[in-house]
C-alpha cells in the first residue's frame, strides 16, 4: 500500500479556486471526498483529481496537473 500526503483544506481551496468556506461546506454535505484524520479534514489527491474530473468538461482538467505536483511547487506555480 502506497500511502499518498493528504491535502488540508487549504490546499484543497486553492486548487479549486474557491474559499475553504466553501470546501468545508462541500465536504460537510458529502459533495467532497474526505478522510477524517482526529477533527481535522483531509483530502486525497486522487480523489480530488477524480472529482474534479467527473464535474470538468474535458478541456477544463489542467488542475489535475497541478494536483499531481509536490505541495512546494502547487504554491509556486499559484503566484
């Protein structure tokens, strides 16, 4: 078993480009993937890149490129 780094709700936020407001909203209606970790919410890579393809239209998925990198460069490409 390969174990991935999870996202935090920040990362999460900033790849989709919405407010962690609304990431937390969409996990506490079951609209996102989670992984509970103790209280915190957490989020794995592959599932976001899942989900974010099944609501993209095909020419909408460069996020999954930008999901796929180390969280160093995720920000460094983001400024």
């Amino acid at each position: 078993m390969v174990i991935e780094r999870l996202l935090n709700v920040n990362d999460v936020a900033g790849l989709l480009g919405v407010s962690i407001h609304t990431v937390y909203a969409w996990a506490a209606r079951g609209q996102l993937p989670v992984v509970k970790v103790g209280t915190r919410t957490m989020f794995e890579s592959r599932e976001i890149q899942r989900w974010v393809r099944e609501r993209s239209r095909p020419e909408a998925t460069a996020v999954e490129g930008v999901l796929e990198q180390p969280p160093s460069k995720c920000a460094a490409s983001s400024s």
